[in-house]
C-alpha cells in the first residue's frame, strides 16, 4: 500500500481527477482519497513512481509518505 500526501486537492473534481490518474496506470488498483485529509492510499503492485508520476501529469503534487 502506498500512502500519498497530496496537498493541492481542493475538490470533488480534483478526488476524480486524482484517481482517474491512479486508475491509467493500475485499473484494479484499491484506491481511497480523503479530500479533508489531502490522503490518497493506493493498493497495487505497481510501483509508488509510476503513480507519483501519473498524479502529477494530471497536474497535481504528490509526496509518497512513510
């Protein structure tokens, strides 16, 4: 499980925008966003880079957490 930080999340389109980004790179992934706590946690077996990457091409800022 991968636990993201992403502080510019400021909406439901932005949760959307977030996991439609996730899903590009990991279709079955698990994914939770807490807008509230700007979290997004990603169960995959794919690596924590590809989605970072993937986060930020969608035009946001991720921070891969402990």
């Amino acid at each position: 499980m991968y636990n993201f930080q992403v502080s510019d999340m400021t909406c439901s389109h932005c949760v959307a925008t977030v996991e439609r980004a996730i899903k590009t790179v990991d279709g079955a992934a698990a994914v939770k966003i807490d807008l509230a706590g700007l979290a997004v946690k990603i169960e995959s077996a794919k690596p924590a880079a590809s989605f970072a990457a993937a986060i930020q091409e969608a035009g946001y800022t991720p921070l891969l957490r402990g």
